[in-house]
C-alpha cells in the first residue's frame, strides 16, 4: 500500500518568513495530493490540493509543487501569519479509481509562527 | 445543512467495555470513512465504505468493527475496549466522482480507554 513521510515534525518561523513542509510517497499510482490544515481542538480542513497532471498550484499565500518522477511534494507558505499557527497534514491518494482509494496521510506538521 | 456529525464528542471507558460511534453526513456522500489521530503519527484509517451495505478493512482494523446500514450514516464499535484505544476518532465523508476531491471530516471524538 501507500507510504507518505512527512518532514519536519515540527517547525518554528517567525512572522513574515516563509515555511515549507515536504512529503514523500511511495505508490506510483498516487495521483491525488490535498494539503489538510487542523487547528488546535478543530476538525482537519482542505486548504489546497494537486493533481499529478499539475506541477505546482497556488492559492494566495500557499503554493504546492510536485514532483511525480521524485515522488514528492511540499507545501509553501509565504508571509506568514501567527493564525497560520496549526499542524498540517499532507496525504496522497488515487480520485481516478472507480474504487474509494482511501487518501493516506502523513503523521502531520507542527507549524508555529512566532509574533 | 451540518456536514458530517460525530456523537458523542468525549467519551471514557473502562477497560473491556463496548461503545459505539456513529457518523453522520447529509451530503450525500457515497463513501464514508473511519480515522484515528494519534500524536506523531498523523491520521491511519480504521475501516472505510464505498457505499450502503458495504465495508472495507483500512489500516489499523483490528479491536473495531464498523456498518453501513444507511448511506447516510457509518457506525464505528469497539466490542472490548482497550487502553491502546484511547485516542481521537475523525470520521469524514466524500463524494464520488474524480472531480469531487475534498473529504470532510466531522469535529472528533475524544475516547479515554483507562
């Protein structure tokens, strides 16, 4: 099955810098990457997704660019805001399958953003 | 219009004792899914459904079981409650169709096992 990594566990920026998060997966057939952003207490949201026919999309503030012949991709977060402040999930996935392919996410980044 | 529903929002169980979760979504969504969050090790999918009638063994299925009686409505039970149980439980819902892409999670359930 699908195996994403997700690096750093953790990370600290100070508001204004930027912050990325990368992730790595090992299913080829992966062809679905959402970015879910889960405040403290909160349900997970989508805050971005891409397709594998996509090699970066933007969003405002947040950018995410893949690699499909590496098999990785990351998230960008640009002038960063203190209510950026919350863990971020990646997760890969296959949405061309007849079947439900389940997404299967990442264990999840810590971001903090230092006023 | 609420989205996906969890209840209950917290629950504590004793050791070897049964529960049941249920979710629910009124967006008519085919499939239907079970996640547990643990710290460091993100979300690992419980059990999944593709539709009424049907389930599907994710990840981590072992110690639950789940049914899908209706479309709108996925049941995760615990038969014999252990410890190793104690985390927080996100069901989230999504339409089929390759152009439908967001998953929609309800607001969690915090289980104690002790």
């Amino acid at each position: 099955g699908e195996n994403v990594e997700q690096h750093p566990s953790t990370l600290s920026v100070q508001e204004g810098d930027s912050a990325v998060i990368k992730c790595t997966y090992s299913d080829s057939a992966s062809n679905y990457f959402p970015w879910y952003k889960q405040e403290l207490g909160k349900r997970p949201q989508l805050i971005i997704d891409i397709r594998s026919n996509v090699g970066e999309k933007k969003d405002q503030r947040i950018a995410v660019t893949l690699n499909k012949t590496a098999k990785h991709f990351s998230l960008h977060i640009t002038e960063t805001q203190p209510e950026d402040s919350a863990v971020y999930f990646c997760a890969a996935g296959d949405r061309t399958s007849g079947s439900a392919r389940q997404l299967t996410f990442g264990s999840g980044t810590q971001l903090t953003v230092l006023p | 219009n609420a989205g996906v529903t969890q209840t209950p929002k917290f629950r504590v169980l004793k050791t070897g004792q049964s529960m049941t979760l249920l979710c629910a979504q009124d967006m008519n969504h085919e499939y239907m899914y079970w996640y547990r969050q643990d710290p460091g090790m993100g979300l690992r999918l419980i059990h999944y459904s593709v539709g009424e009638g049907t389930t599907a063994k994710g990840e981590v299925p072992d110690g639950y079981n789940v049914s899908r009686l209706k479309k709108q409505n996925f049941l995760l039970g615990l038969e014999s409650a252990a410890p190793s149980q104690t985390s927080v439980y996100f069901c989230a819902s999504l339409m089929r169709g390759i152009l439908n892409t967001e998953a929609f999670f309800g607001q969690g359930t915090r289980l104690t096992v002790v």
